[in-house]
C-alpha cells in the first residue's frame, strides 16, 4: 500500500535504536512472557478473519479449522493455538515499530496552509526525479490539497481518510512511489539541532508545521521517495494492506516476505521502549498482512494500530525492542 506497504512505520522517521536481545527458546507456550494474559479469543478472532491469505498448506489446514470451529472463548481458543501450532524463535534481534492509518482535513484546490497537491500517479512509469523536482512542479491532475506536513505524514504512512469542508471523506490510498529510497528525517533534523533529545514523530509533525514554508520543505526534501495516491469514497472499512484484506487494528503486523509468508501467525514480545511515554512492552498475537520497503530482516515488524489521532499517537512512540516467534503449523 506504500513504499513500505501500508506506512514507513511512523517511528521509523526516529533515531535512536532501543537496546536489542537475543529471542530466547521458549520451550512451550507457558514460557512466553505475557501469553497467559493475552486475550487469546480476540487473537483467534483476528486469525480466523484473516488466515484465508496463507498459502502454506498446514497453515491453510489450521485455518479450516479455525473457521470451522466458529468464535471461541478465552480458554478454547487458547487450546486451539498451544493444540495446532508449536513455537519457533527467530534468531537474532530486531526492532518494532507502528503505524495507523491517519485522517486529514483537504481542500479541492490550494489555499492558505493547504498548498501541497495530493498527487495521482504518473501515466510514465519510467525513471521518476526526486521528492524536490516532483514538488517544484505544477500539478494541474492534483486530486486534492493539503497542509505540505500533513501529505508528508500521509507518504510515510500510505493510506488514510481526507475530510472536505462540505463533509466529503475520501480514503487516499497509494497509488506507486517515484522509486526513491526512504531517508528518515528525525536523525537529520536532530543532527542540525532542530530537535533536542529523542525524536518523535509528534515532534518532527509540530517542528514542520510550525515552520511551514521553505525551512520545513528543505527538511522534508531530505527525504528523496515520493509517493502518489488515488481517492476513492470513504466505506467506513478498515485499510487493506498487502495481502488486500482490511487490516485488524493491533493484531496486523508489515514483515519482510523473504522471512516471513503473508498470513503467518506471530508472537511478538517487544519491550525496552526508546521514547518517554511510550507502552512498556507489547506482547501479543499478530498476523503478517503487510509488507514495505523498510521493513527488512527476520526480526523486524511494524503493529498497525487502527485509525484516527490516538491511534497515531501511540504509533508515533513505538520504537521497541523485540524478539519475534513463529507460530508453526503441526
């Protein structure tokens, strides 16, 4: 859905990297920190409604199953998972960030603030320039305009709902990228003295607004991958990611396919959180629906969180450690 599949990770434009741990072999499910707490119903109900992507036989087989038993309580579903799957650490350690998908206020043509083009794809799909050649262009195809750190924001996380002032919702959904790699721009900007201490995204998003105009477009410019988008009317549905299927808000999570198949069942257990105010620790039940182009390695994961401004905001403080296991068919 993005350059990264449905967002970059909104942490991901931070800096610093939590302290990282080798994943333990956990002998059995029981040895998991936080399995006996998990809601193992509503991680069953977020499998049952998604495993239909999984295109590994057993995995397909665990599926029918799943499907065919109907909704379960806590304690059956848990059964169903320490009954059908066995545990598979993967080695080394890695990094989870988190994403949402945003809504954003538009207008059908510049004014004021709102003079950043929502741009659609273009018709060649050859070589395209970088983010600045692209924005110093006229736009005359543009399908809406929005505040230049908001359309930033929106690149970095793929997707997400534009609301007009005649109360039209619009989900902007992406549409290709011009080929470019992605520059976080959190380390940049803390380099110059932009931002003291750790960087979040809620910072980078008041520090761009606050200096809109050039000072925050040459920030923004720093980061060379640009991303186009088509409109298409607000259903009220969840974002689909990669795997084209609405995204279950914290039990979705972006991989790296070359690690990890579409529909895979994962326990993550994330803690040593970088930012202030961020969760201790996420330990919980996901399924790989999602992919981008900085989610690299075997241990690395990206928790969508759902919709909206508190959603964004817990994303935006998701830098953790993490260790990461499969869940493997028997």
């Amino acid at each position: 859905m993005t350059w990264r599949g449905a967002g970059a990770g909104i942490a991901l434009t931070l800096l610093a990297a939590p302290a990282l741990a080798q994943a333990p072999r956990a002998a059995s499910f029981a040895d998991l920190p936080g399995w006996a707490s998990e809601d193992h119903a509503a991680a069953f109900a977020a499998f049952r409604a998604t495993c239909g992507v999984a295109r590994d036989p057993a995995l397909a087989r665990a599926c029918e199953r799943a499907r065919a038993a109907g909704p379960l309580t806590d304690a059956a579903a848990r059964s169903f998972f320490e009954d059908s799957f066995s545990l598979d650490a993967a080695s080394g350690s890695g990094v989870l960030t988190a994403y949402f998908a945003p809504e954003y206020p538009a207008r059908p043509r510049p004014e004021a603030e709102f003079s950043a083009p929502v741009r659609p794809a273009p018709a060649n799909s050859g070589p395209q320039p970088e983010r600045a050649t692209i924005e110093a262009s006229p736009a005359p195809d543009a399908l809406a305009w929005m505040r230049p750190e908001e359309l930033f924001f929106l690149q970095v996380q793929g997707s997400g709902v534009l609301v007009f002032p005649d109360g039209r919702r619009m989900k902007a959904l992406y549409a290709g990228a011009n080929g470019r790699p992605y520059l976080a721009i959190g380390g940049p900007m803390r380099a110059r003295g932009l931002l003291p201490g750790e960087v979040s995204a809620g910072a980078i998003r008041a520090w761009l607004a606050a200096h809109r105009g050039p000072e925050a477009d040459a920030v923004m410019r720093l980061n060379p991958r640009y991303g186009y988008f088509r409109l298409v009317p607000d259903d009220g549905r969840a974002p689909a990611g990669s795997a084209h299927i609405p995204l279950p808000a914290g039990r979705a999570v972006a991989v790296d396919l070359a690690f990890h198949p579409m529909g895979e069942l994962l326990w993550i257990d994330a803690d040593k959180p970088v930012l202030p105010g961020a969760k201790p620790a996420y330990r919980r039940l996901v399924v790989a629906l999602d992919t981008g182009a900085a989610i690299r390695g075997p241990v690395r994961a990206d928790l969508y969180l759902g919709e909206g401004d508190a959603a964004g905001e817990e994303a935006g403080l998701v830098r953790h450690a993490l260790r990461l296991y499969r869940l493997a068919p028997k």
